[in-house]
C-alpha cells in the first residue's frame, strides 16, 4: 500500500481538492477487503471451534488482569488501537497545517496510523463480542441461538464502525463540496468522535468483567496495580478523547469563535473528572488529569520538536483535578446529583480562571479581556452541563445494579439541552463587512522566499479595539507563523515576526471582533486544481476583510441547498443514532435484566457479591 501510494504521488501535478484518485480507493479498498476477511475468519473460526488463536490470547489477557478474557484481551487491543490513533490524527493535522492538502490518503504517513488505529478499534469490539462461549454477562445481547455478545463490546465495534465509515463518506464529501480544510468538518468529527466515545465502551466492557468475576463462587479479584491502571487509563483516556475536539485551538489555527475553546476545556472538565471520581473514587480526577497531561505532553514532544511539524499545545485540568477531589471531600459521590452540581461549579468558576491563565503562558492563541464576560459565562454553564452529564454517566458504571435517580437523570437531559444551545450560540459568526485596510510591506533579507514586515492601517481605526485575536496567519507552506500585531498607533499595527508570500504559503491577517470571522489575503497562491489564480503581494495595496471561512477554505465548492440539507442530515441522523445507542447502552448496564438467583460457576448474570466497584455503590 505505502508504495502504491508513493507511486500515485509522483505521477500527480498536484494535489486533488476533490477527493482520492481512484486507484487510491482501489488499493485502500483491496486492504480494508483482505483485513476484514482476516478477521472474519478468526472471529467465526474461534465461534465454531477450529480456530484456537483468540482462546490463547484470550487466557493470557486473564492471567495478567485478573479480567475475564472477553473483556480483557478486547480493552487491551482497544487501548493501543487508540493511543495509535490518537497519535496519527494530532500528526495528520500538523501536516495539513504545514503542507495543505495532502496527494491522497494513501500518501499520507499519519493516514496509516489513524486507519490502522481505527480498525483496531473495530477488532477489539469484534473480538469482544465472538470470544464468549456462554452468556458473559445479564447485559449481554444475544446475537444468535447461542451466541451471547458482552454490551460493551457491541458499543466498540459499533463506535470503531462509526469512525471507519466517516473515511469513505469524507471522500464522498470532498467530491461533492470540495475540500473542508477545518477538523470540524462533519465526516471528520465523524472519525474523532468514534474514536472519544470507544472509552465509553471499554468502560461498560470492564464492568461487565467485573461483575462476571463477582459473580463466579470463588470471586476472582483484579489486582490492585491492575484496578489502578484501568481506572486511570479509562479516565484519562476519556479526558483525551474529549481534547481532540479542542485540536485546531490547541494548533492556533481555529475556524471557530474563540469562546469555544472555554467552553469545550469546561464541557471536558466537567464530564471527564466528575465521572472519573464517580466511576472511579478517591484520587481517579488527579489520576486522570496526570494521564492526561503526560500523554498530551508526550505528544507535543514526538509531534514538534522530534518530527519537526508545528506543535499542538494543550490545557492542563490539574487546577480541575483538585477542585474535584476538594469537593469530593466534603460532597459524596455517593450523592451524584449534590456532588456534580457543587463540582460544576467550582470547576466554571476556580477552574475556568486556572485555564485562563494557563492560556497566557502556553496556548497559541491567549484568552483576551475582551473575551470576558461571555467565555466566563458560557464556561460556567459548559462545566455545569458537562458534571452533570459526567455524574450521571458515572453513577451507571457502578459494578453494582444502579439506583434510580430521576432527578439525576433530569439534570442530565437539561444538560443535554444546554449544551447543545451553547454550540448553537457559539455557531453564530456574521461576518462584518465594514472593515478594509491599507497594507504596505517590506521586503527582508534572507529566508529560501520572499519573506515580508508588513504596516497595517485600519479603516475604521477602532475596528481592532476589543478583537478576540487580529493577527497575521501564515501556513500550508512548509510551516505555520502566527503573530499577534502590535500596535504603533491608533489604527495602525505592525508585524513582529518575518512573514512570508512566496510558494505555497496562504498568509492572510485574520480579525475576530465580537461574533464576525473576517479575513483579508495578504499573499495566495494559484492553485490549478481548484482553479483559482494567485492573489499577489505588492508592495502596497488597499482590501477589505471578507468572510474568513470562505478564504480558509477555498477548496469548498458549495452546493445547492437541499444537497446541503441531505448531506448535513445523513451524518446528524448516523451521530444521533451512535449517541442514543451510548445511552441506552449506559442505561442498560445500570438496570438491565434482574440477575439470576441460582449459583454457579462461571454464571455472570448473578448479582455481585459485595465487590467494591465504582460511584453509586
């Protein structure tokens, strides 16, 4: 595959902006065809008896956790399918910054990656659900006569399924509408939130485990370095999942209102630690946000520094952390309802303010004043719904048979709402289109290009007064500059650092004031598969700001709006359909069938036996 694809890059003029070739979607089909093939035959070799593969595997994965087999071999290939992932799209997202658009995706390192991740996901849920020999747990869904597939597997085969059919629909999507150069494209959100929504599904997987062991005559019992890493690696592994979704923040390059960003680092603040400390108990929010900080970190390193592309920056959740645990000493979790709406609390309000000044030292893009009160309130009531929703999933992962709470519940559906009226909110961005100005530049010595100090004069000279950001933004030529201008006088900014027009760097001064995304070009390239010609650099000229979604995403060919319509819809009704599936799945868990009275060994549908689990016990 990987000279295939080195084969098809060299006979290419340039780039497609328009989806893969289709010798690429031969070639990627033909795998995805042997690999699928490959499992099918492990998997319903291993149901019918012949094939003793899955079983060895399986039997040491339980010696080594403690974990039956079924839950334990699939949670260890998901948690490497994952990190392996996660990895590839932090990677591929670099590159897209630094290069644009790739030749196609078989020509991409970091697509191997992703892909190889992703399936790995798609076969731990697989495996998950043929290893069972009997009924593994009273959740379980019968699949067949006597073929009984643990819940939790269901849902990681069922979220690695929704992310590997977010591949070929983005291809689809490209031809229809071009290329949407953003992460938050649909069919993109589609392969990181499959991704994110996996360690929900390890997490039923390992209850399920658990309550098997309890179950058993002899109560087989995880040791306590095992119980530790799994709560820690389920946890933190959750509050990455929830980053992903922060990437083009986290990069400096955001499409987006900048009060996203606080209210996505609150939504993942609340919903992550307040279910870790009530899935997890004592210590599991600063466990998670240590995991956290030393796998973002570890990434940061390995992306920037060591492979040379631009560096994704991170938020810290330790402030979180300790709030959390704070409260928790004073608030049970025993008390979700109570519990999540004092940690939600303290989370928008001491945690917000932690993250605020985190993003004056660290972030690329730093929180202004001019973003406060709205990111302060629309922080506060992102961590508030995101408790909430934490305490609720929480309280379902308990190995005991859950409680009814209806309140909780309640609270979790106004959260539900909330959060999605705070996206809404945050979607609305008119452009504004009163503002232009004079741009004259100077060339500078050195540098492989033409590299350029540039004097802005705007018209109106208050239109940069209360900007979130006004900067200049260089990228997709060989590396990414952003340089917040200083200002010199009223209405007029200079460049700090050397700004280059030359090749295929799109520079562009990018103004976000108030709720408008404007853009003015400095320097474009041509770009023949588009078409579009070059907007060139002189050494003075006069342009107005436009609507910067537009510039960032020339690639875009739009469409009529019922295809839009359509389209938008599709992948809205396939996440739906994941999401409801999720809760459903929690709810099952938690008051699924009655367990069985009768005894025996290796009867997992029984009632645990005093085993200490989780939240809610």
């Amino acid at each position: 595959m990987m000279a295939s694809g080195t084969l098809l890059l060299a006979a290419q003029a340039a780039p497609p902006a328009g989806g893969a070739e289709l010798g690429q979607i031969v070639i990627a089909s033909t795998a995805a065809a042997v690999l699928t093939a490959a499992l099918l035959y492990f998997g319903f070799g291993h149901r019918s008896g012949r094939v003793k593969a899955l079983d060895r595997l399986a039997a040491q994965a339980e010696r080594r956790s403690g974990l039956p087999g079924w839950a334990a071999l699939p949670s260890s290939i998901a948690a490497v399918s994952l990190i392996t992932a996660l990895f590839g799209m932090y990677w591929d997202i670099s590159l897209h910054i630094d290069n644009g658009r790739d030749p196609g995706p078989l020509a991409n390192p970091a697509h191997y990656f992703i892909l190889a991740g992703l399936f790995g996901i798609f076969t731990a849920g697989f495996a998950a659900m043929v290893l069972p020999r009997d009924r593994p747990s009273r959740v379980a869904i019968r699949l067949g006569q006597d073929w009984w597939a643990p819940l939790g597997g269901i849902l990681i085969c069922a979220c690695g399924a929704f992310s590997l059919i977010g591949f070929p629909l983005d291809d689809v999507w490209h031809r229809i509408f071009g290329q949407d150069v953003t992460l938050w494209g649909p069919t993109h959100l589609m392969l990181i939130g499959g991704a994110a929504m996996t360690l929900i599904g390890i997490a039923v997987l390992s209850v399920e485990g658990l309550r098997a062991n309890a179950a058993l005559e002899q109560p087989r019992h995880e040791s306590d370095s095992t119980r530790l890493l799994r709560s820690i690696g389920l946890t933190g592994g959750l509050m990455l999942g929830l980053s992903t979704f922060q990437a083009e923040f986290d990069f400096g390059v955001p499409q987006f209102q900048l009060v996203f960003q606080p209210m996505l680092l609150m939504l993942a603040a609340g919903l992550g630690l307040v279910l870790a400390r009530t899935y997890a108990g004592r210590g599991a929010a600063i466990g998670a946000a240590l995991f956290f900080v030393l796998l973002r970190g570890a990434l940061a390193l390995l992306i920037g520094p060591i492979l040379g592309q631009t560096t994704p920056h991170f938020p810290l959740y330790v402030v979180e952390a300790l709030v959390v645990e704070a409260i928790a000493l004073r608030v049970s979790s025993d008390e979700p309802l109570r519990f999540g709406l004092w940690a939600g609390v303290g989370i928008g309000t001491v945690g917000l303010a932690a993250e605020w000044a985190w993003s004056r030292v660290w972030m690329p893009l730093p929180w202004p004043a001019a973003l406060f009160p709205e990111a302060a309130i629309v922080g506060f009531l992102a961590a508030m719904a995101g408790a909430m929703l934490g305490a609720w999933a929480g309280t379902r992962l308990s190995v005991d048979r859950g409680v009814r709470r209806p309140q909780l519940r309640r609270a979790a559906m106004v959260a539900a709402a909330t959060l999605a009226a705070l996206v809404g909110f945050g979607l609305y961005a008119p452009a504004d289109h009163g503002v232009s100005a004079r741009v004259s530049l100077r060339d500078l010595p050195g540098g492989r290009g033409r590299q350029v100090a540039a004097t802005i004069a705007l018209d109106p000279p208050n239109a940069a007064a209360d900007a979130a950001w006004f900067d200049v933004t260089s990228w997709q030529g060989g590396g990414l500059v952003v340089d917040p201008l200083r200002q010199v006088g009223p209405g007029l900014y200079r460049t700090t650092k050397p700004i280059p027009v030359y090749g295929n760097w799109k520079t562009m001064i990018r103004l976000h004031s108030g709720h408008s995304l404007t853009a003015l070009p400095i320097y474009l390239p041509r770009d023949a598969a588009i078409p579009v010609g070059e907007v060139p650099a002189p050494s003075s000229f006069d342009r107005a700001f436009g609507n910067e979604h537009r510039l960032l995403q020339r690639e875009q060919k739009g469409g009529s709006p019922l295809l839009v319509a359509v389209a938008y819809s599709t992948v809205a009704a396939i996440a739906l359909g994941l999401l409801v599936l999720l809760a459903w799945a929690l709810h099952r868990l938690a008051f699924g069938p009655a367990p069985s009275r009768q005894r025996r060994r290796g009867a997992a549908e029984r009632e645990p036996l005093g085993l200490q689990g989780g939240g809610g016990r």
